[in-house]
C-alpha cells in the first residue's frame, strides 16, 4: 500500500527454541478521480470488493462476510511455506474491515505456536480510499531452520511480510480501482469495459 510503513521484530530467546515475531503496517492513500463520491457506495458491496482485494481463485466463501484465503505459496529458504486464513468482514464505523479469524500453515507442520494475524481497513474519504493493513506473524523457529543465523533468517522474514503487503497494495491500487469503475458503469447501465488507469 502506498504511504506510511513500519516493520517491527521482536525475538526473545529460549533456552531450548526461539520464539519469533515480526509484524508489518502499512497505510493507503489511494487518489480515485472519477465517481469518487460513489466509492463509499461500492464499499457496502462487501462480497465484491473482498473478491477484488483478494485473487478469487485463492479465495473460499464460507458464508456472509466470512471467507477462507490461501495465501500464495512462498519459499523460505528450502522450505515451501502456504498460510490458510479464514477471514471475517464486516462494516464498522462506515469502513469496511477485514480481520483474520484463523490460521494454518500448510507445507511447514513443525512450527509451534504459529499463529499469523491480518487486520486491514478501508474507507471512502474525500476524493479517494484510504486504509491500513497490520500483519503479524509469531511461532517457534522450526528445526528445520535452527541453523540458519539469526540476521539472516529475521531478514528473510521481514521480507516474506512485506511481500504479502505488497501484493495487496498493489491489487488496491490496480484490481480494485479497476472493478469500482466496472461497477460504476453496471449501476448506470452501461456494460462497456472498464479502463485501468
């Protein structure tokens, strides 16, 4: 998402295994130009705008405003690592949030405590979207990678967060805006393809 970015890590030591943590943010601040005034509209249609935001193949309909997400496959080091997470949406203050409810972490079962939370937000504001995205992801190092070294395996995860977050900053900024003018057009009647700016 463009704007504002923080990463945090966080790694206290245990005698026998090493707890692990990282956590991303990032904000949005999307300028619309066309039909900005209907955005908070298009909002409302939550099914739609989590199918933008998120590649409907990867994506489950587990019923209202509740969804399971298999988050593309990514590689760390020799391992090859796929997060499930089961989703809620819902209105709330006039913003549509989207909250992780569950996780599991396929392709990787010997992570202890692995837990992995998304909180995001977006909201119709004057002349655009704006929003935020947290993600957060903690669990015991795995023996797998017990000897790769600290730095190098506290980079790595920093870049497996912000890599997720990038992949939904950039289908905010191209897929959604994309389908909020297709469904512009569709409400006035008109079925002619929407233009990606």
């Amino acid at each position: 998402m463009a704007g504002g970015e923080r990463v945090d890590r966080i790694m206290p030591a245990g005698p026998l295994s090493m707890a692990v943590a990282f956590s991303a943010r990032q904000q949005l601040r999307l300028p619309v130009n066309e039909h900005a005034d209907s955005l908070r509209a298009y909002l409302n249609d939550e099914r739609r705008v989590v199918e933008a935001l998120l590649d409907p193949t990867q994506l489950e309909i587990l019923g209202p405003g509740h969804y399971r997400y298999h988050v593309t496959r990514v590689q760390l080091f020799h391992l090859q690592i796929q997060p499930v997470v089961e989703i809620q949406a819902r209105q709330h203050q006039g913003r549509l949030e989207l909250d992780s409810l569950h996780c599991q972490l396929e392709g990787l079962g010997l992570v202890e405590d692995f837990q992995l939370q998304l909180n995001s937000w977006l909201v119709a504001a004057p002349g655009g979207l704006e929003g935020e995205a947290a993600l957060a992801v903690s669990g015991r190092q795995p023996a797998l990678l017990a000897l790769i070294p600290q730095r190098l395996l506290e980079a790595s995860g920093r870049s497996l967060l912000n890599g997720i977050l990038a992949n939904i900053r950039h289908r905010v900024s191209q897929q959604l805006v994309a389908d909020f003018q297709q469904w512009c057009l569709s409400e006035r009647g008109d079925d002619a393809p929407a233009m990606v700016p």
